[in-house]
C-alpha cells in the first residue's frame, strides 16, 4: 500500500472540507446538475477519445497509486550476485534451484530463460520487448488521465455557460438567479478539482511509477546478461551499482 497518495488525497480533500466547513455547510457544494454536466462530459470525451477497453485499462493501471512492492535495489543486487557467484561454481543450470525464492516475476522469468539455454543477447532482446509494451500500457494509463485532467476543466466552464445563460433568461425572477449562478460556479470547482486534486497527481505518480519499475527491470537484464557472460562478480558489481546514487551503493563483497 502506497501511503503517500493516500495521505496526499486525505490531505488535500481534508483540508479543502475544513476550509469550506468554516465558511458554511458542506451541501452548498453539491450540486446535481453541476456534477452531471462536469462528470457526464468528461466521460463521454474520454470515450470519443479513447476505447472503453483502454479507459478500463487505465483504471487497472490506476490501482499502481495505490498498491506498488517497490523492490530495494541493494537487495536486488546482492541477489542479483548471489546467483552469480553460484553460477560461476556450480554452472547455471544451479539456479533452476533458486526459482522458489525469487518473488519477482521479471526476474524468475530471466532466471528460467537463462537456465533453458537462451543467448545473453537473444535474452536481452526478449525481456527488453516485454520493457517497451509495459511501458507503453503504463504511457497509455498516465495519458488517459492526462485527458481527463484537460476535459474536466473545460466542461467546468461549458457548464459555467451554461449556468451564466440561464442566470440572463430569468433574471426577472430572483428565485431562479441563486440556482443558476451555483451551476456556473460549481462547475468550475468541481472540473478544478477532478484536474488537478485526482488526474494530474495520479499521472503523474504512473509516469514515476513506471520510470521505476523500467529501471529495476533493467537492471535484471544487465544482471542476467552479465551471469550469462561469466563476467566477474566484482565488475558486475560495479557495472549494476551505476543504477543507484553512490551513497545507497551496499557491497555484498563487504557481508
């Protein structure tokens, strides 16, 4: 469980709650019509611009806000030199007997192309295939609410045209002007809000999400070609810790 988008979500609607709370009563924010203009074109604009298979892919990518196992790269590397070392000794047929402690599906799925026979550069290709489509499914769910996050205000302000006419026509009646200007105005607040509290920030986190996930999976493929090679264990040591900052860089020659 990611607990910073939940506390940023917590935080940024609490707060807005308790400001609105000391100006008035909540229910003056919630608006039928306005909801229905704001949420009802959004959603008819993302499905003129996307399919309903990639809008329901995108709300499955969406759950990586919340739910992400980030690996520790330390720990992905000192195993990463554990199965190195033990190929070096015992061949790399061995590691077909680590596959059980591997949690890591990319990794488990490099260990079994390694110990099946595959060509350090045939691997490297394959798993760098698979890279690209999931970044691009990940590129695909950060642009839909990317979308999401440029229709929503523009609805708020059709919706603002349409409260503001209808204000105009029945501007003889002052009982029809409160109604009218609270569409106007809450139209805009809530496309504001759809913007730039929910789409944008959760965007955002996929595109950081997805940088590194890439990451730790290029990583296993640097790894596994480097076993694969019967490279020294000390220079693909060196050669993997240039994927982290030189402070967080832990030397399993050192346990």
């Amino acid at each position: 469980m990611d607990l910073s988008t939940i506390i940023g979500i917590c935080a940024a609607f609490g707060l807005m709650i308790m400001a609105i709370l000391q100006g008035g009563p909540l229910i003056i924010f919630f608006n039928v019509p306005a909801i229905m203009i704001v949420l009802g074109g959004t959603f008819g604009n993302t499905l003129v611009h996307y399919s309903f298979r990639d809008v329901f892919d995108a709300l499955k990518v969406a759950r990586k806000t919340f739910r992400h196992k980030e690996i520790p790269v330390n720990s992905l590397i000192i195993q990463l030199m554990g199965f190195a070392n033990k190929a070096r000794k015992e061949g790399i047929l061995a590691l077909e007997g680590s596959m059980e402690d591997i949690d890591d599906e990319f990794l488990g799925k490099a260990i079994q192309m390694a110990v099946d026979g595959q060509e350090p550069e045939t691997l490297r290709s394959m798993l760098n295939t698979e890279i690209e489509y999931i970044q691009l499914r990940h590129e695909q769910g950060a642009d839909i609410f990317t979308a999401v996050a440029s229709y929503a205000p523009a609805m708020g302000m059709v919706g603002t045209l349409i409260g503001l006419v209808q204000m105009l026509q029945t501007m003889d009646d002052p009982s029809s002007i409160g109604p009218a200007m609270a569409v106007a105005l809450l139209t805009t607040f809530y496309g504001a809000v759809i913007a730039n509290v929910i789409c944008s920030p959760m965007a955002g986190k996929l595109r950081n999400r997805s940088s590194s996930e890439v990451l730790i999976k290029t990583l296993i493929i640097e790894g596994m070609q480097s076993i694969l090679s019967g490279e020294n264990p000390r220079i693909m040591e060196q050669k993997l810790h240039a994927f982290i900052a030189p402070k967080l860089r832990e030397s399993s020659f050192n346990r």
